[in-house]
C-alpha cells in the first residue's frame, strides 16, 4: 500500500485540478489506477470533499470509487504551495499542502482508513516530525513505523 515510489514531496502545481492531474499520471504510469482515475477522484472529490481543518496541518484525503484502483495504494503528495479545496462535511474553502490519494479497492476499508489518518494528524509530535521530513524513503519508513504503532 506504502511505496517510495508513491511519495513526492515538492509537486508544483496551481490548483487541486492541476493536482490531480500530476498525481493521476503518476499512479496511471505505475499500474496503480485505470485510464479514468482521474475523471473518477475529479467527480468524487467534487460531490464529497475530503479536506480536514486539523488542529496542527490541513490536508485532503482525495479517494475515487474502487472501480478506479486497480492496487490499493496511498500516494503522499507535498505541493510546494499551497492550492485551494474543500472541506469536509461543510464544503467550506480551505488551504491544502499535504494530500493523501488513497487507492481503496474494498469499499469497507475506507472508513477505517480515513480514520488512521485523522487520528495521527491530530497528533502534534507526528505532525512535527511528518514536517521536518523531504526525502520519499525516509517518509516512507516514518508512515510504515507509525502506521505499525
């Protein structure tokens, strides 16, 4: 599900679109999503945004429907600036540098997964540490660590 090669932590882009563009060329390229991927999580994230107003960092948590995902997978993107989207729940606009594609090929898992995420970015130390780190391996062994923990 983790990868180094899912791991890009200075993508230069505008807008979510633009975004979503990058990171859906990159999944395609590595057999990770089919050629609709990015129509997918383009119309997904349009009806249900996945932006969190966390205490510590904003991110998004963009997934399309199953039927995208060829492997399950979680694509940890850095944008270089920040880009605007939506928020969660109340679609209300919101700043995002950090965006977690998660690749979910059963539909039961989501929840579950969504939920890690949230509980460790309400984690101040995590955050912390999540920050301070810019190469993909290293980011890598860090999600796998607290993952495990």
């Amino acid at each position: 599900m983790f990868s180094p090669k899912l791991i890009d932590l200075s993508v230069e882009a505008t807008t979510e679109a633009d975004v979503f563009q990058i990171v859906a060329a990159k999944l395609l390229e590595a057999g990770m999503v089919n050629e609709d991927y990015f129509d997918g999580i383009t119309k997904r994230e349009a009806n249900f945004p996945t932006g969190l107003v966390t205490q510590h960092l904003n991110i998004a948590l963009p997934h399309a429907d199953p039927e995208f995902v060829k492997e399950a997978f979680v694509f940890i993107c850095r944008l270089k600036s920040p880009v605007k989207c939506r928020q969660m729940g109340d679609n209300s606009e919101m700043e995002v540098e950090n965006l977690f594609f998660l690749g979910i090929k059963d539909g039961k898992n989501q929840v579950g997964l969504l939920q890690v995420f949230m509980n460790l970015f309400m984690d101040e130390e995590f955050v912390q540490q999540f920050l301070a780190i810019d190469c993909p391996e290293m980011m890598y062994q860090f999600f796998i660590k607290s993952i495990e923990s």
